[in-house]
C-alpha cells in the first residue's frame, strides 16, 4: 500500500469517526427531548384525557364569578418586547382569560399612566402596570410616579391612592416589613426557570416539540417553589399578604424579520433586540414569507404569549369584570392560583362555613371563630387535597371530588389541590387563605 493511500485511508476513517461523534452528541444532547415527544408527552396526553373525562360540575358555594387571568405581562411599552395588542388578544382569548394585569418596564423616572394598554379589548380586562426594583406597581389611575422619591414612599402613596402593589421575584431581596405592599408572587415562571443547571435542555425541548408538546416542556421546567411559600406563609402570621401567580410573559425568546419602511429586512432576536437591518438578500428570500398580521414575515418562537397565558392563571372571585374590581378583589385576597395547562380549574371553591352550613368567609376572609364551624372545598376534578394551618400541613385526603375539616381552631388555612398524573400527585391549585381568628 502506497503512503498516499494509507494516509487515504486514515483520513476516511478520521472522517467516518468524526461523523460518528456529531451523531452521538447529537444524540445525547437531544435524546431526551426526542424521548419526551415520542413517549413520555403523549403518555401524558392520554392521561391528561383521561382525568379531564373525570370533569363534574361542583356545587356552587361562592356567589362571586370566577374570573380568570394573568398578572406580570410584558408588551411594546417594555425594552425587552415586541408584544402589541394583535398577538396578546388572540393569545388571551385562546387561554380563555378575563384579565391581564401588565408590568411594562419603566422607560424614565417620571412614569405616566395610564399608557400602553389599558381597557377593554373584546372583552378582555387589560389594566397598566409598570415593574421596576422587583415591585410592580398598578396605580389604577391618571397618574405621574416619581421613581426618584423613595420606594417605601412610593408604595405608601400608590396605595394610599386606589392602587396595587406587588412584589414580584420573590426570590429576591424585598423590604418585606413594608407595612403597605398587598401582594407578593407565590409563583412566577421566569422564577422557577433560574433554578435549571441550564437553560440548553429546555431549549432543545421546545425546538424538538414545538407546539404540539409546548405545554409539557413549560411543565419541565416546574419545581415547587417551597421556600418562597414558606415566607409566604410567615409573613401571614402578621398581616394578610395576597398571593398571585405571575407568567412574566414578554414573548421575545425569538427570532423575527420583517420588511421596514425603506424596503430593508429587520431580523429581531432575544429579549427584542434588533440583530440587523440589512437589504434583502439569499436568506431572506429563503426564509421569509407572507406576512402575518403584526408584520412578520418570519417567526420562530420559544416563548408565546399563548403558552405563558396558558400555563399558570391567577383566580379572582368578583360581582362584576372591570379594572377595578378585579382589583380589589385581588387585594382583597379572593383569588387561588391554578396550572391551567394541567386542567381547567373553574369550579374549584374553598371557604368556611357556620353551624347552618352557610358561607361566612371565602379566601382572604377573616371571619370569628365563633362562626367558622367548617372548612369546605370542592373541586372539578378529583385532587388530592391538603390543608395548611399557619403554614403546616394538617390533613390530606386524596382521590376526591369534595372536602372538609373541622372543628377549626385559630389560624390562617389554606388548600393545596393535587392531581394524579405521571404516576404522582403534582401541584394544580393554590389558594388564599382563609384566616380565622
């Protein structure tokens, strides 16, 4: 054999081995996600099918409409988003919301409201908000927050005003002895994707399942968020702290292109930065085609509007859906959070009754002892339901429709409502507490 055919030879088997290797790291990297769309997803489809054929009507016992929605939401008013009212309103309606509560960043110290969104759109309750230093403030009125006074301050006077305030990021840093803020976030998407070793694996899920599995990569990415209920759960030993679910929706893990004014093509990547303006050239011919009804030629999305309304919803129990008294029911504490991608939680009540078996109290009631004779709830679907007191599980009962506990002692209670699915009981509902003095 010749010199030039050995090193002939050694090079094609250098190229069938490196070959080899992309293989094998492709298939390492990515068999996971292609496990899960193959059988671990439509296994939990089918079970998923399964429990919602269990559905039942409950009795009603709060008067109130259940209304749903979503609180921290990101739109155009935001550095970080594209978002504009074409996408966010299809995307809502599709999730079947009430409400949305936004949380635009600031663009300077003095911050006007209203401004963005604000109003009913098609019968969906959109109200301004602004989020800066972990709070997110909704002032619910023309107004000119100073950024520049200090935030106890600040807070004080929103309140004070008709407004809501929330600390949202509940893992970090908050003055939490603030006697004014309302209601803090038990649970926000964004929150529970920073305890991931990486980011890669959930990426590589969502591209491999796309839209048919979305839903159960978002699921991945769940942990119980045990720390922050605990503090929850403390700070309640004081004085009523509202808890709501937050999707931090901004829609901008993407890559978007479209036509500008002067004929150029603008390709948009991650958080909504512009990555070029270019003329149109080999891959914008290849890649771009009709536009859709924002303008966008060319989409490939991670994080949707729809699969972030869809996947956890804050629940308010209120008369009538307007701004304000989605508001103050909110502040008031009538409301539970729900994993709406799991199932549908409307129906599901939890509250206290007296001796005659009448409603005295629903959550964030406070109501005497004296008449709390029974804690009841009632769910869709059949839960696991457990019950806290004072943030300690008391009592558990799985595989039921209905619930009660008494007799009642001093404390504030609240229900957790588990499903079974994948072998195990995973969170569903969150509620407020009823507290009981």
């Amino acid at each position: 054999m010749s010199r030039f055919q050995q090193i002939k030879r050694i090079a094609g088997w250098a190229i069938v081995g490196i070959f080899s290797l992309l293989i094998i790291t492709f298939i390492v990297i990515t068999g996971p996600a292609w496990w899960s769309k193959w059988v671990t997803y439509p296994k939990l489809e089918k079970e998923r099918a399964a429990l919602w054929a269990k559905y039942k009507s409950p009795e009603k016992l709060i008067e109130q409409t259940d209304y749903q929605g979503v609180l921290h939401a990101h739109s155009y008013w935001s550095h970080d988003s594209r978002g504009v009212i074409k996408e966010i309103l299809p995307a809502a309606q599709q999730a079947e919301l009430d409400f949305i509560f936004l949380s635009d960043h600031i663009r300077n110290k003095l911050d006007s409201f209203p401004r963005g969104y604000h109003g009913n759109y098609d019968g969906v309750i959109i109200e301004a908000g602004t989020e800066s230093k972990n709070i997110m403030v909704t002032p619910m009125q023309e107004e000119v927050l100073d950024w520049n006074q200090d935030e106890s301050q600040l807070i004080k006077d929103v309140v004070a005003n008709g407004g809501m305030v929330t600390y949202v990021h509940s893992e970090e840093p908050h003055n939490w002895a603030d006697p004014n803020y309302q209601t803090m976030e038990i649970y926000n998407i964004h929150t529970d994707l920073l305890d991931e070793e990486s980011i890669l694996p959930f990426m590589i899920n969502m591209a491999v399942n796309k839209k048919d599995y979305r839903h159960w990569a978002y699921r991945e990415l769940y942990d119980e968020q045990s720390a922050i209920l605990a503090h929850w759960d403390s700070l309640n030993q004081t004085r009523q702290i509202v808890g709501i679910a937050a999707v931090d929706a901004h829609n901008n893990q993407s890559f978007r292109a479209r036509h500008t004014d002067n004929g150029m093509v603008e390709w948009v990547g991650p958080n909504a930065k512009t990555l070029e303006i270019t003329e149109p050239g080999w891959k914008e011919k290849l890649l771009l085609s009709e536009p859709d009804v924002t303008g966008w030629k060319f989409k490939w999305e991670v994080d949707t509007y729809f699969h972030s309304f869809n996947y956890v919803n804050t629940h308010v129990f209120s008369d009538t859906l307007s701004n304000t008294a989605i508001k103050d029911n909110i502040v008031a504490g009538h409301a539970y959070i729900s994993f709406e991608s799991l199932a549908e939680a409307q129906g599901f009540q939890f509250v206290a009754q007296d001796d005659r078996g009448e409603v005295n109290a629903i959550m964030g009631d406070s109501v005497a002892i004296d008449s709390a004779t029974m804690l009841r709830a009632v769910s869709p679907l059949p839960v696991r339901f457990e019950l806290f007191q004072d943030g300690m599980m008391i009592d558990q009962i799985g595989d039921q429709y209905t619930y009660q506990y008494q007799p009642v002692s001093a404390g504030n209670y609240r229900v957790v409502a588990r499903i079974k699915l994948d072998r195990g009981w995973v969170s569903w509902i969150m509620t407020n507490p009823i507290y009981i003095y």
